[in-house]
C-alpha cells in the first residue's frame, strides 16, 4: 500500500538493516560502496585484501575462486539489483526500502517472522545509490564474471537515467515498522 506499483518483486537476499527486518536500499548502498572501496583500495596498494581471500570467511559462496569479501557483496548487490522499478514511469528508480507491516517483536529471527512485508516508494536518493554501486561493481566484476557485471551496468544507467527523469522524489517520513 502507498508504494505505488501494482506489481510484486522477489526481494530475498541482502543484509537486513537492524532488529526491525527492514532492508534499505539507501544503507546497502553506503554498505556496498564501503566494502568495494576497502577491496579496490588493498588491491591497489597491495595490502591485506589476502585476509578476505577465498575460502578466508566462513560464508556459503567460499571455495569458488572469487574472494569471499566479494561474494559476500555480491549477495547485497543482487538484493539491491531486485530492487529496481521494472516498468511504467519510474523504470529504473529504486524501491527506497521494504520492511513489515508493523514493528518486529524483538528478539525475533527472520525466518521466525510471519509479518507480511512490503515495498516502499522509490525515491531518488535509492535510485542514485543504486546507480553508483552497480557502476562500480560493473567495474569490479568485469574480469571475474562478465555477466554479472554487465547486468550491474545495465541497472546503473537505467538507474541514472529515471533519476535524471526524477530528480526530486524524496523517501516518505517515518513508517509503522521500520525506519525511514
């Protein structure tokens, strides 16, 4: 309700913000951009990024040739990636953020968490976070895995573009279970 689409997006995967279940696209893209930073910046200057190599951390995706600091990137940037607008107006924009209906009991886990979820409007700021983010995994990507990488470019200029048609649509104020 209030999101403005009349569609569904499969949404799983990504990081959940904090105790409240919500994913925001605004903070994963922040997230993202900071570990991406850390492994272009020890891959330029040569130090330390063997500490995230593969097989290093105890994730799922180790033992596949990909640094793990990478893989677990990865599994943000395909969440973020899902959230873009499909079709109609706003194709491109991002969804601001998804998170239930009302606020998570604590100490509840996710999978535990029967409250119905929803999307939220996209905003402009969403839409630019996206864009910067899959601009620069396009560029991390390219020699690891092309077509991972050229799906990132493609969600980067469509998202560059709906926000250069949109350049002022700001994320509503506050929310029933999440934050804004």
């Amino acid at each position: 309700p209030g999101s403005g689409c009349g569609y569904r997006l499969d949404v799983s995967g990504g990081w959940y913000d904090a105790g409240d279940h919500g994913k925001y696209v605004v903070n994963g893209g922040i997230s993202v951009w900071t570990l991406l930073n850390f492994y272009e910046r020890t891959r330029h200057l040569g130090s330390s990024l063997a500490d995230f190599g593969d097989g290093r951390l105890n994730i799922p995706e180790q033992g596949n040739g990909v640094p793990d600091l990478l893989d677990e990137v990865r599994w943000e940037m395909e969440f973020l990636l899902k959230m873009q607008v499909p079709d109609g107006d706003r194709a491109g924009m991002a969804h601001h953020k998804i998170h239930d209906k009302e606020w998570t009991a604590l100490g509840l886990a996710p999978h535990e968490d029967q409250m119905p979820r929803f999307l939220y409007p996209p905003s402009t700021a969403a839409t630019l976070n996206l864009a910067a983010v899959a601009a620069q995994a396009a560029r991390i990507w390219q020699s690891i895995d092309a077509a991972f990488s050229g799906r990132c470019l493609a969600a980067a200029e469509r998202a560059w573009q709906a926000a250069q048609r949109h350049p002022a649509v700001f994320a509503p104020p506050g929310g029933v279970g999440g934050g804004p």
